[in-house]
C-alpha cells in the first residue's frame, strides 16, 4: 500500500478543496492511503471532519498564516514520519503550495500538482513556479482548456501535462435531492431559473442581469433565482433596482443546501466571463436541469451544444437572451437536455471515475 500525502494551503474551502476530499474518499484503500494535511484555519474545520468521517487521517499544520515558513520544517517531517510515497499538492491559484513543492524536493519525494484554475502571475513568483515544476513528476489540469494554457506558459513542461476532470459524488447528490419539492415558485406557471455562483465580475451576472432585462419585453412567465455572495454584491443590488428587476430576480445570497435549490428550479444558467472548469455544472446535471452556459475554459468539455444543454458567447446578453427564450418556449427542449446531461455525468464524470484516472497517474510514479 502506497501512502499518498495530499496538501493545500489555501485558508478557504472552496471547489478544489471539495475535489481533494473527493479523490480521498474514493481512491481504492487497498491500494492506496490518503493522508490529508491541511492548515489550522476554522473555515476547514468542516473538511477536516467530513475527511474524519470516511476514516482517512487529517494532519493540521499549526502555522500562523498561509505564507508561514514554519511549513517546510513540518511538512518535511510529515512525509518522514508518515513514511510517504507520493506527495500530491493543489494549487488553489497557481502561486500556492509552494513550501510544499520545496519540502518534495529536499525529500526527494515524487510529487505531482493539480492546477485547479491556473492563470498568469507575475514574473517573480513565474521564477519561482519554473524552478519548482523541475521537480513536479505530473501536472494535472481539470481541463484541456487549462492544459493548453499552462503548455502556453510553462512549454517546457508540456510533456508532463496532463488532463484529469472534475468529479461528482453521485450517490450523494442524488441522496440529497430525493424528497425535494418545488416552493420557490412564483406560481405554477412561471418556470424558475437558477444562477449558482460567486457575486465577481468574471461569473458574468451583470451580463444575466441585461439578458433579463431585455427578456421581461417579451417574457413573463419566468423567475430567476441567484444563489452566492461576493464583492459585487451591491452592484448587483443597485442593478437590480435600477433596471426594475425585483420582481423578475432574488438574490438569495449564500446558501448551503444547494442541492435543495436545484432540485426546486426549472433550468440553471452558468453566464460565467472566465471558468477553469464549472463544476456546478455537474451538479446541475445530477439534480436534472436543463442548462445555458458560456463557451468558455473548461464549460464545452463538458456541455455538448443542442445536446447536453445551450453554450453561448460569454459576455453576450442577446445571444443569452436568445437561449433563455429557446429553453422557456420549449419543454421538449428541456427535457432532451435533461436525458442526455444525466447520462454524461454518470458514464464521465463521477468522483470514482476522477479517482480511478488519478490511481493510474499515482502507480506510473
């Protein structure tokens, strides 16, 4: 049995946060122990007790902040003590892990990096992340708009670059969603539209919100739901007042049972500028909702146009205002989606089927 040490410094618990719990949870335990090692911060409590929960060993660093030093000292000692044999980093950004990728180094540890949503950074941590990637075994992108990016900026590295998707606990979500009623509805007539995302500019709510605003000359019979927080949040408000769209928008901000939330909407949109992956998406697909998102990132990899769902321009509110008609107008429509993202999910995009892909990765080193 291979001792896998998966670690990440970021302070939140966000998506790639979810992933790493996921691979954990289901990588085959007569072949592999996952070890996770996380920093002390209250926000990752829930982690740490959810990865407790499935039995799989949490190690705390007890370090004053992300950028601690201390990091290297103990994560050294972690993978002496722990006896480790692969040591796998993600990066939340592409600056993170970087005490990390070090410790792997001087311990002559194999280690890979998941990239969960890589962008550019700025020449002195670029110097840094090139020195560091020397010693990286495999980089995983969760898509292959990511790894062409990453060939973009690292062609070096491009022959250890490779693609893993995201993945879904299916049976889980599924549990989740059994017994859920429809009661956000305005009335039986109005279909609801359900946005999943953080309030920033890059998710493109801006852009939903000029779709509506067009939408309601002509459509009436639709609500839309919007489920997230952020730093645009009171723009939004203020857009929301000034196009008079109160009546046609809510703005639920964080929720936590969005399971709930997907099951009782009619269709989910994704209107999104820039996304690594959309695993929202995913979730989506599960709760069985017909969906419009962006081409963008890692998105078309996963939607099938007029198949799986609508892709449109992003930072397009006709094109939007166009698919939304399409889905309301059209219940077939809705359910053809429905049908065909359903079976997607499940025969692509599993956490067993994302666990399995990395297994293969962990028996190479």
């Amino acid at each position: 049995m291979k001792n896998i040490l998966l670690f990440t410094d970021t302070p939140l618990s966000g998506g790639a946060e979810l992933q790493m719990y996921l691979l954990a949870k289901f990588l085959d335990r007569k072949k592999f122990n996952p070890i996770v090692c996380i920093g002390p911060y209250e926000t990752l409590d829930k982690l740490a007790k959810n990865l407790e929960n499935e039995e799989i060993k949490v190690i705390r660093l007890p370090i004053k902040h992300k950028n601690d030093s201390k990091q290297l000292k103990l994560l050294k000692k972690i993978i002496k003590n722990e006896k480790i044999d692969i040591l796998h980093v993600h990066l939340w950004n592409p600056a993170s892990g970087r005490f990390a990728l070090i410790a792997g180094k001087l311990t002559k540890t194999p280690t890979i990096v998941t990239e969960h949503d890589p962008f550019k950074i700025n020449p002195i941590k670029n110097l840094f992340k090139k020195f560091a990637l020397k010693n990286v075994k495999k980089i995983i992108t969760v898509s292959n708009d990511n790894k062409k990016l990453l060939q973009k900026l690292y062609p070096k590295f491009s022959k250890k670059i490779h693609v893993i998707h995201n993945g879904i606990d299916l049976t889980w979500w599924k549990s989740q969603t059994l017994s859920f009623k429809k009661e956000l509805h305005k009335s039986k007539e109005t279909l609801l539209g359900l946005t999943v995302a953080e309030l920033h500019p890059r998710k493109g709510i801006h852009i939903l919100l000029e779709a509506i605003e067009r939408l309601v000359k002509t459509q009436k019979k639709f609500h839309f739901a919007i489920a997230g927080d952020g730093p645009q949040r009171k723009v939004l408000e203020k857009l929301i007042a000034k196009k008079k769209l109160s009546d046609f928008v809510t703005l639920l901000g964080r929720q936590k049972n969005i399971p709930y939330l997907m099951k009782t909407a009619d269709f989910f949109v994704l209107p999104s500028i820039r996304e690594a992956f959309g695993m929202v998406i995913l979730e989506a697909m599960v709760s069985e909702l017909p969906i419009i998102a962006s081409h963008t990132g890692g998105i078309p990899e996963i939607i099938e146009n007029e198949k799986t769902g609508l892709l449109i321009e992003p930072n397009n509110p006709e094109k939007l205002v166009g698919a939304i008609t399409r889905l309301i107008s059209s219940k077939k429509l809705r359910e053809k989606f429905i049908k065909n993202s359903s079976k997607l999910v499940e025969e692509k995009f599993s956490a067993k089927i994302m666990a399995e892909n990395y297994e293969k990765v962990y028996k190479k080193l």
